[in-house]
C-alpha cells in the first residue's frame, strides 16, 4: 500500500520538498565531541535515518560549512575539531532537531 505524502496530502506540489523538511523536523540528531588518537578532538553527528539521508552528501555539505575534515562512519558523521556549537546552529538552520 502506498503512502501518500503530505504535499500530495496538503495539496501543495511535490517540488515543494515539504515531505523532505518535515522527515527533517521528525529527526532528532545528538552532537557529541570525542577524542581520538593524540587527543585529538572530532565531533560526531548521530540519529540520522539513513533510509532518508545520503549521509555522504551531508557529510560533504557539513565539512563544506565548517571548514573541516570528516567522514561517515558506521551510519555517522564525524567531523575533525570540536565544532558542537557551530554545527547546532548549521542544523538547526537546515531543519533538524539537535539535543
């Protein structure tokens, strides 16, 4: 059975992307900082729906943003650097939860 999505729902068009800003506002993402090999400090990005994310376009846009390194590892986004603060606000700005 297929679903029907809630631009179709609304009576908005689908180019819109409401469906893709709403799975957005549904997630809730958990920042964390770890220190990793020489003590140094990566910030890791949790809770996204890999189902609905690329994860290695995001990761690519975030690294973009902040001017750092990263990769995608075991359905995260780790980033090179303390950057809890400024990535909060870059997500919250695109739409995602972020505890």
């Amino acid at each position: 059975m297929k679903r029907d999505s809630i631009a179709s729902i609304a009576g908005l068009p689908e180019e819109l992307g409401i469906d893709e800003d709403f799975a957005r506002s549904a997630e809730t993402l958990h920042l964390r900082m770890e220190r990793r090999r020489y003590g140094k400090p990566v910030t890791i990005v949790e809770g996204l729906d890999t189902d609905l994310t690329d994860l290695k376009a995001f990761a690519s846009r975030l690294k973009r943003r902040l001017g750092a390194g990263g990769t995608v590892e075991d359905g995260t986004v780790v980033i090179q650097g303390d950057h809890r603060t400024r990535l909060r606000t870059l997500l919250e700005e695109e739409g995602y939860r972020v505890e």
